[in-house]
C-alpha cells in the first residue's frame, strides 16, 4: 500500500519503508534526524514546473498532467516503486505544507495506475 506523509510528521510502524521525494532536503530537518530508508530525490518535478504549480490548486490539474508527462522519464524506478509497495507499505514523504496539493500525491496516482 502506497501512502504519503509531511516529512515534519511523526513515524509510525505502520508507514512501512519510508521514502523522500522532494528535489531539495527539507527545511529545518537534520540529515541524520529523518527517518527515511531512500531519497528518490531524480523523481521530484523540474523546478520550472515546481515553481509555476506555486500549491495553487487552480492549476492542480495541469500540474498533474505536466508532472505525468516528467515522471514517464523515470519509469524504472517508478517500477521499482509499483514493486515494493505490492503487499507492503510504502510512505511517499514530502515537506510541502499542502497535504492535498503536492508531488508525492501525484506519484502515488502514478504508480497506483500502472498496477
């Protein structure tokens, strides 16, 4: 199972293998303070992308498609991804203060289609 969390929330055994997905390391947090098994920092979007998307969820959708047409480029490890979440959980974490609005939703609705 697939699921996605702010990176300044508290771990939990159930969030299973635990993976950051932002481009850059997450204000105010230590390197060695973070729990987290990986850093799929390649699967963030281009920071052109990032930066016009600014969370405003006016242009969530376009920022969906865009970021699809991105993460084709990474489809290995978006397989590996589809992979180890299949009967396990697998946390997606981000640092963007919108729970609804950010990257890791649209990497769990990627992968979540290829399956």
């Amino acid at each position: 199972m697939l699921k996605t969390k702010r990176v300044y929330d508290d771990s939990s055994s159930q969030d299973g293998k635990r993976i950051l997905v932002d481009g850059v390391w997450p204000r105010g947090i230590k390197k060695e303070d973070l729990d987290h098994d990986e850093w799929y920092r390649s699967l963030a979007p281009s920071n052109d992308l990032r930066k016009w998307f600014n969370h405003d969820p006016e242009k969530w959708e376009t920022f969906k498609q865009d970021y699809f047409k991105e993460l084709k480029e990474h489809k290995e490890l978006l397989e590996t991804l589809r992979e180890e979440s299949d009967g396990h959980n697998v946390t997606l974490l981000y640092s963007a203060k919108d729970t609804q609005y950010n990257q890791a939703e649209v990497i769990k609705e990627y992968v979540e289609n290829m399956r």
